[in-house]
C-alpha cells in the first residue's frame, strides 16, 4: 500500500519527468547527449511508473541534496494526511510541532479517537461549534487512566464531561468497542453493575462458532475471575443462553440446552486447568473426559465431546 501512494496518473508522470530533464540541462547538460553530428541533444524523458519522490522533491526544490525527511507541507495534503494517520497520539503531537496544520488536523484526531474508543454517546450528538477532536482524545485518556484506577469514578468523568450517557446500554457499547481498560477494573466494575454486564452480553455474536473458540471469545471481553464463586458462575449462565440464541440450528440439531451448555462450559474449564497446569502430572485422557462429561450431559453425543476434548488439547485454554 505504501508503494501506492507515490504512483501518480501516467500524464503527470510524464509531465514531471519532463520538468526533470530540463532542470538537469539547465544544471549543466545533465540531460543530453551527443548525436551523430557531434553536437548536443537533449535526452528523451524516459516513462516510468512510481517516479521516486526523492528526485521528484530535488527537481522541485531546485536540485539541492536532502538528508532529512521529506517536508509534508510539499506534498499534497490528502498525501500528506494519509502519511501522518499511522502516527498514535504522543507522534502525532510531536509531528504537529513542525507541521502545525497537518498535525492538528480534525479527520486525523477524529480517526485517534474512534480507533482507540470505538463507541462513545458523543460522536452521535450534534458537536458543538469550536468542537475539537484532540481535546476529546486528551479527555478520553483521562477517563480510561482515572477507570483503571476507580472505576466509579472513571464513568463518572465520563459522563460529567458528556462523553457518555448514563445508559447501560451506551455503558457497555462504550466498554466492548475499548481496549484501554483495565480488565481487573473492568471485572469490578461489571460485578457491581449486572445490568451493564446483561447488555455487554448481548453484543456478543457467537453464530456458527464452535463452542470453545465461542467461549474464547466471550473470555476476551468479559475476563474470567481466578476463582469460582457467584460472578463466574453468573458469566457461565448468561454466555450458556446467549450461545443458544445465537445458535438454534445447532441447538436443535444436537439436542443442546443452556442448562447442557453451562455444564459442557464447566467441563471445558476444567479440562483447560487439567491440561496446561505445570503441577498435574498425570493428564485427563480423551476417553476420561469423554465419559466424565457424558455423565452431566446425557444428551451430547461422544462424537461432539470428542471435538471440544482436540480444541482445547491443540489450542489451549479457553480463559487464558
């Protein structure tokens, strides 16, 4: 891709390469050659694609060597934007200190903030005139530092500053599209407020997944506490029902239920715990598992628990 942005139109390539050669015959014949009459012609620009920036800014800038960067304000400024949007927040402060205005660049610290905190009730609310996107982002940065040291007090900056609505359903869009909480803040937080950890569940889309990648991927949001008690349990319930929601097709197919889910989800577990603890020695055979789960899930065939025994024997632990 980055090969790409340096292409231009074909006409325009031949435009600046021509503009090339005559900056080097006005340097001293640079581009001529002699002819067969022994007298100087001037070399044909030759075609090419992708002409390299580095000449093009010599021609431009008169033929002086250039051992520094490439000054963006030369460049086009789609060009020049599209170059400074790889930069995270603490580069792109320092490069808006020698390019002001395509460092403080709105699109650029609009796209800071909806990459790093992907729903906020802010960005669907008519802004405000002089509304500024990298004041949002200093703003955002500071609730998410202030959450992962009080969580309480985190959404309550939040909401103070009207990045968010007091919704349990804009609070959990807020938390699932955010990779900058703390999870053990996060964990606290969603142990206190159910409400906020039913709708965090339902954004939740396992369709078609097999059930310990499905689990996985529910442990990633939403972290397992490291030991079992009520709030582990609660989480087992509510990822079992919304698993069936997602799947009835194969819940009708394989005779599953929430209570038979919950039940294979313990099992799974266990088995994760059995297999990567350094302490077990002697491992949980497949055929052990097969009729140890068997015993709670009548309903399940060997076959299915067979399969959920090789995922988390070559994948590893579902809440790891």
């Amino acid at each position: 891709m980055g090969q790409g942005l340096w292409r231009l139109p074909p006409r325009q390539q031949q435009q600046l390469q021509e503009e090339l050669a005559d900056r080097l015959v006005d340097q001293g014949g640079g581009g001529q050659e002699q002819g067969r009459d022994g007298g100087l012609q001037k070399r044909a620009p030759q075609h090419c694609y992708g002409p390299d920036i580095y000449h093009l800014l010599r021609t431009r800038i008169g033929g002086k060597e250039q051992h520094s960067f490439i000054d963006l304000e030369m460049l086009p400024p789609e060009l020049g934007i599209t170059i400074l949007s790889y930069l995270n927040a603490t580069d792109l402060c320092l490069a808006g200190c020698v390019w002001q205005e395509l460092g403080n660049d709105e699109y650029l610290w609009q796209g800071l903030c909806k990459s790093t905190w992907g729903h906020c009730s802010i960005y669907n609310r008519r802004l405000p005139a002089g509304f500024s996107y990298r004041r949002l982002y200093l703003k955002l940065d500071e609730g998410s530092l202030t959450f992962n040291a009080n969580p309480q007090e985190g959404i309550n900056y939040f909401m103070s500053n009207g990045i968010l609505m007091d919704h349990p359903t804009e609070l959990a869009k807020f938390i699932f599209y955010t990779r900058r909480l703390n999870w053990k803040m996060l964990r606290i937080y969603l142990d206190e407020r159910r409400d906020v950890l039913d709708e965090l569940v339902t954004l939740h889309n396992f369709s078609n997944q097999f059930l310990p990648n499905a689990l996985r991927d529910f442990f990633r949001h939403i972290h397992a506490p490291e030991e079992r008690g009520e709030y582990l349990e609660t989480l087992i319930t509510k990822f079992s029902h919304r698993f069936c929601t997602c799947n009835p097709d194969l819940v009708r197919e394989l005779g599953l239920s929430p209570d038979a889910v919950y039940v294979l989800c313990y099992s799974l577990i266990l088995l994760s715990i059995d297999l990567s603890s350094p302490h077990v020695k002697n491992k949980m055979s497949k055929r052990e598992f097969i009729r140890n789960t068997r015993r709670a899930a009548h309903n399940v065939s060997d076959d299915f628990v067979g399969h959920l025994y090789d995922n988390i024997y070559l994948i590893g632990h579902v809440a790891a």
